[in-house]
C-alpha cells in the first residue's frame, strides 16, 4: 500500500529559544531575574551566575548585536509560550465559505430546504457561495440562471451584502454574499 501525503497534517515550526550550553556566542547582554540590566558578560559568566542564583541563562533576543540573554525558568518560560500561541491560534479562527449548490430544475421545497441552511450559515457569521449548476441546453438560458439566483438572494430573511457578483465559471453561475452585521463590525 503506498503511502499518501496528501492529508499529511502541517505543523508550523516553533520558535526554538536557545538555553544554557546551547547559547553560542562568545558575549551576551544579560538581564537578571528581576528585570535589571547586568551589562555585557562573557556566555560562561553569565551561565555561573545564572546557575548561582538557580535559573537558567535563556536567549530572548538571538538577532542582537550580542544577544540578549535573560535569568529565567526555562520550564516556564517554554510554557507561557506555549499558551501565548494556542490563544493566538484560537483568536484567529476564520469563518468558512460555505456553499448552497441548486439546479435550473430545483423544486419549491428543495429551494426552501436550501433557504433554511443558507440562513442558518449566515446566523451564524460565515460567507455563503450560491452555486447554480447548468447542465447541456441550460447553458444557453444564462439569463433565467439569474434570475434564479437573484430570486434566491431576495428570499433570504437575513440581510446581506455581495461580496462577489453573480460570475461563471465553467458549467456553474455562483455569487458570493456575506451578512451585513460582519461589514459593520469591521473597524477601518
């Protein structure tokens, strides 16, 4: 059996903080635990010090011109990090692009069925796609595909705004709407 890649789950590289033995410049800019500026040391006095005073020696800014090391927990420090992440993560969280797909033929319970879970996807925050597919002859009637869709659009109860307009692509006519309420709760 061969092996997919294609649902290979992507896991973003982490920031790594170098600590201790693995700092490896020659001078650093220290910071004790408390937030004091100790001055530039020499890495292995830093690391004496650190180790004194029962912290670890941790590499907060390696890009500085020396590196700004700092008298910390690194358990801890890895952690709060670690938590610092997964709340961005969570925050970032965007709404879907769902999509209604209808026919030219589509009957009057069906169309209502779909306007219900149009409307259900907009209460709820997410972009709607409203697919209309054409099949054989009905690519000549482009016009009553329109006149479909812009139908269906009227009949929704929440208020909407186009976010793209009615387009083809392909065998298919679709539009684009977002709720209003996401519009106005943008700050600009």
């Amino acid at each position: 059996m061969r092996k997919s890649y294609k649902f290979k789950k992507r896991v973003t590289p982490q920031k790594r903080f170098n600590y201790n033995h693995q700092i490896r410049a020659l001078e650093v800019q220290v910071i004790d635990e408390l937030g004091g500026q100790l001055g530039v040391l020499e890495t292995k006095k830093a690391l004496e010090m650190a180790q004194e005073r029962g912290f670890d020696l941790v590499e907060v800014s390696p890009v500085a011109k020396p590196p700004v090391t700092k008298f910390m927990d690194y358990g801890s420090f890895k952690y709060q990090k670690e938590k610092q992440l997964k709340k961005q993560k969570s925050q970032s969280k965007s709404k879907d692009v769902k999509s209604i797909r209808m026919s030219m033929k589509i009957g009057e319970h069906d169309k209502d069925t779909k306007l219900k879970q149009a409307n259900n996807f907009l209460n709820k925050g997410h972009k709607i796609k409203v697919e209309l597919i054409l099949r054989g002859r009905e690519m000549r009637h482009q016009g009553l595909a329109r006149d479909i869709i812009s139908e269906f659009v009227k009949e929704l109860e929440i208020p909407t705004q186009v976010e793209q307009d009615t387009s083809r692509q392909g065998n298919k006519l679709f539009i684009i709407l977002i709720p209003e309420t996401t519009q106005e709760n943008k700050p600009e």
